[in-house]
C-alpha cells in the first residue's frame, strides 16, 4: 500500500465533471480531499491518495487524460 | 544553540516537531520554522551581530541550525552598492543594488542550501539533494563536498551540458531524468518521501526557505540599521520574496530597526508569470502556467509560495510585474553598463520589473529602494551573447587602428 498526496488543478470543463468520485469508482484507491478552492471556471483540490502503488499511477494517468493538471502538493520542486 | 522551537503550520497553526518534515498532516498546508522569541529577543543586539563572521552565520541567533553543525562556505554578506548611475537613468532618487551573484555558487541559492545543509547535517542526514536545473544544483554540490555529504542532483534530461558542469565539478551523483520537468517534479517529491536524503527544497523545505531572510538582515545591517522603503524581488516560487519581507519585520520586532513601512514589488518574466496574473486579476487562486521564457531561473509555473507573496503585496500595499525576454536583456544590460554587475536573466527580470513599477506607479521614485539581484551573468550567458559588444577587427598596425577606430560605431546604450 501506498499513500500520495497530490494537487489536482481543473480548468474549464474539466472543473464540472465528478473526477475525484470517478477515482474511487474506477480504481481501487481512496480519495481523501484535505483543502480545495473551486470556482465556476477554474479550482484546485490537494487530496490523499491510498492504494496500491501502481494502482494510484494507473488513477492519475486516467485524471490527467482527463485534462486535469496534477502537481506534487508542495508545488514545483524542480528549481534552477 | 538554535531558537527554532518546533515547525508550525501556516495554514491551521498545528505544531511540529524540528524534523525532515514540509507539508502539515492534517491540512497539507506548509510547514514553518518557528522560534522562542523571547529567548532571541534576551540575546541579540546590534553589537553581538556586528562582532560576528562577515557571513550570514552572523544571524545564526536567527537562524535554525546550531553552530557544531554549521556547513560553512562564507556564503553572504554580499555587497549592497549605491547605484546612482542607474537611479539617475530611471529617474529614481536612492536606488541599492544587493548584489548575490558574489556568493560562492554565484547565486543567493547559497544561503537557502547552507541552511538546509547545516540543519540536515544536525538531523544526522549523510546526503544532500535536489532536483534542479542550474543554481540550485550548484551549492547543493558545494555544500555537500564541503561538508563530506553525498550529493544526488536530479536533472531534466535534455539540460545543456553547460549547466551540468557548475555541479560536476564537485562530484555528485548526477541523475538525469528521462521524461518531463513535471515527471522530474513527481519523481523527486516520491523519492523525499522514501529515500534518507535531504531533499533541500522538499523534505527539509522548511529549514532551507529560512535562509532568504538573511538577505534582509544585512541589507538593514548595511543600510545602517534601517530598512528600505521599498524592495523589488524576482519571483520564482515566491519564497525569497514572502522570507526577505519577514527578515525586515523580524529586525523591527526585535527592536534593531525602526518600524517604517516596506513596500514590496515582485518582478516576474511574462513567459512564466502566474503570480503576477493573479495579482492583476486580484485573486489568491494562482493558475499554474508552462513556462517559456528566458529567465530560466525563474521559471516556476506552478509555485508553492505564490499565494503567500500575493499575501505579502496586499499587506505592504506593493506590486507585482511581468516583463518580455527583450526587457530582460535590456535590464541585464542597464545593470552591466551603469553599475558594472553582470547579472543573470533573472537580475534582468529585476531592473525590468524595476523601471515598469515606475513606468505603473507601482513604485515611488522618490523613495528609498532595494532591487535584489540573485545571480551572476555568466549562469546565462547565452542570452546575452548576440546583444553585447563586438570586437573592431584591426591589424597590428597604428594606420589600420586609425583608420578602423574612426570608422567604428559609438558605443550605443540600451536605451531608456
């Protein structure tokens, strides 16, 4: 088992479809939302991941052909 | 010793112990070194600063690392120099140039890593690493070979050799990653996690981001004990920008400078400027952007302190800008040939964003101002190279000097 925590950013249409719910529908991983911001067009949620290590890949390649941008929490780490 | 007391939250406030820790548990809001102040307040004072190292260990006081375990390559103490040649070509009255390209990696990234460095050294960490595309790799394996830590850089894997070699030299392990900037971004914030090395900027973020307030301190130090009026930052991640503003206010509640008002204006390049967006769409919600600009150095499209910055120019009733890879050079220039400080792209993004918070009246001319320039010109040398000087080719004659002398173009300026 492993945990990931990550930030999912939606733009556009991507905000109105229910990705985090599909997550758990989809794939064998829990969704824990920790802090999220939405507006009409544009939102970010920082959530917890729980699953198999390849499991939670698998979910988060399906969400980022979604459209949806997936960062590490603490943003970009790789600096100059 | 250290008065760091615990990591604290800044989102919730929840308290940590001082561990290899950077996102709280419960709101994954991030971490903070927090300090017994009145234990700093007891000790320091002008004198006890003034008779420490010309480095910034001399605010260890301040800082979260104790002195047994210090990694020390005399980093800081820079100078800040009067420019009045480039004042006066921007109509300004009292303009300072902090100049961090004379660090010992020739950036300011040398007072973050000593900091991590030393308080990694302090948790019994054996190897230092990053992820990074230039500066920061570059006192990472300085550090660390002063220090006899391994190092482990992780890089993109299409970087110019050129910028490979600022680490090289000092014998890391480098590894280059095939894939994206963001599979580098994952790849590295997955192995903090699971791997015993200080990931400078991730697992110990909180002790590294410290460093940057040490660039106010000795500005207010060489000031003469005052702050600025107003500063101008380049803005990356955001962290410089939101420490340098706490270094200030830090040295006014301990009562070292007077507590006057310091405007502060962040400089980002237009090709990489989601702070800068959000602040002239005036939201906190930061939209994260694929960078494509010059200023590499600058070049995070999705920072983790930006909402923290944008926090700190509505508290200082400051700014922000976004200048063109153009004015980057121009800025590089008009620092070169006014003040003699060849500085990189992101120096260039500074003087630009300098002149277009005059230029918006962003920015008081008429007060006393700080621009911060963070590296040396040589880093990126390549922006540059076709915008400089060229050679008058003559032959070793006096005839062939005269006659190719008279006939060379004067010296042209860049304008403005």
């Amino acid at each position: 088992m492993a945990t990931r925590r990550v930030r999912f950013t939606f733009e556009g249409d991507a905000v109105k479809e229910p990705v985090i719910y599909l997550v758990g529908h989809e794939f064998d991983v829990v969704t824990n939302i920790r802090m999220a911001d939405v507006e009409h067009d544009f939102g970010w949620v920082v959530l917890e991941l729980d699953g198999d290590h390849d499991e939670i890949d698998r979910a988060l390649s399906w969400v980022e052909a979604k459209g949806v941008r997936i960062d590490p929490v603490a943003g970009d780490v790789v600096e100059s | 010793m250290t008065y760091a007391t615990c990591l604290a939250c800044r989102e919730c406030g929840r308290e940590f112990p001082l561990e290899p820790l950077h996102v709280c548990d419960f709101c994954f809001g991030p971490l903070e070194v927090a300090y017994d102040h009145d234990g700093i307040q007891s000790k320091i004072s002008r004198e006890r600063i003034e008779s420490g190292p010309r480095s910034i260990w001399r605010y260890i006081d301040l800082l979260p690392a104790d002195e047994d375990f210090i990694v020390d390559l005399n980093v800081g103490w820079t100078p800040l120099i009067k420019a009045d040649r480039l004042a006066e070509r921007l109509g300004m009255r009292e303009l300072w140039i902090k100049n961090d390209t004379c660090n010992p990696s020739w950036s300011f990234k040398d007072r973050v890593v000593a900091v991590a460095a030393s308080r990694a050294r302090q948790m019994g960490f054996k190897t230092l690493a990053c992820a990074s595309t230039g500066n920061l790799a570059n006192s990472v394996s300085a550090h660390a070979a002063r220090a006899g830590m391994e190092a482990i850089v992780f890089i993109p894997h299409d970087l110019e050799a050129g910028k490979v070699l600022g680490s090289a030299i000092y014998n890391p392990t480098i590894v280059s990653v095939n894939g994206s900037y963001d599979d580098v971004n994952r790849l590295c914030s997955e192995l903090a996690d699971n791997r015993q090395w200080a990931f400078v900027n991730i697992n110990v973020r909180p002790y590294y981001a410290e460093g940057s307030r040490t660039l106010a301190y000795e500005v207010a130090e060489q000031l003469g004990w005052r702050a600025p009026r107003q500063v101008v930052a380049p803005m990356a991640s955001g962290s410089l920008f939101t420490k340098i503003h706490k270094g200030f206010q830090e040295f006014q509640r301990y009562g070292l400078i007077d507590e006057t008002p310091i405007r502060m204006i962040g400089a980002q390049a237009e090709g990489c400027s989601p702070i800068t967006t959000a602040w002239r769409n005036d939201t906190t919600n930061i939209r994260p952007v694929k960078p494509d600009t010059i200023a590499k150095s600058l070049a995070i499209g999705n920072p983790a302190d930006g909402y923290y910055a944008l926090k700190t120019m509505k508290r200082t009733d400051g700014g922000s800008t976004a200048v063109t890879d153009p004015e980057v050079v121009e800025g590089i220039r008009m620092l070169a040939e006014c003040e003699g400080v060849f500085a990189e792209t992101a120096g260039g993004v500074t003087i630009a964003g300098l002149r277009q918070a005059i230029e918006t009246e962003q920015l008081d001319p008429d007060e006393s101002t700080v621009a911060f320039i963070t590296g040396g010109g040589l880093k990126t040398a390549d922006a540059v190279v076709e915008h400089v000087t060229q050679p008058i080719p003559v032959e070793g004659t006096l005839q062939s000097f005269e006659d190719a002398f008279a006939e060379a173009p004067q010296a042209v300026g860049v304008g403005g």
